[in-house]
C-alpha cells in the first residue's frame, strides 16, 4: 500500500466513522465529516496534508500525490 492509498483509506474511514457517531451517540459528531472534508480540499490545494506526514513517519512508501 502507498502513501495516496493510506490517506484515501484513512479518509473514508474517518468519514464512516463520523457518520455513524452522528446516528448513534450525537448529531455534533457531523462536525467531523465537515473537518475531513475541508481537510481533503487543503491539500488537494496546497499538497499539504497532516496525515500523509503521520503515515511517511509510520514507514509507508509515498505515492505520486504526496512526495
């Protein structure tokens, strides 16, 4: 698995996750879908991504979108 591969996964997993907090524990846990998605619009825009950072320490081998 490369790095592009790992956020992606990570990403979907966080949205998932939020949305089924939202159902069962409080509709506040929206908020996380909402901060993901910002998230992934920053770095499609600036290529700066938190999590890619986290998973290239974490050993992952990078991928083409974050080098």
């Amino acid at each position: 698995m490369n790095l592009d591969r790992a956020v992606m996964m990570f990403a979907g997993l966080m949205v998932l996750a939020s949305l089924a907090l939202t159902h069962w524990v409080h509709p506040a846990w929206a908020w996380l879908t909402v901060f993901v998605g910002l998230n992934l619009l920053q770095a499609s825009m600036t290529g700066f991504c938190p999590a890619a950072m986290v998973f290239k320490r974490l050993g992952v081998r990078p991928g083409a979108a974050f080098r």
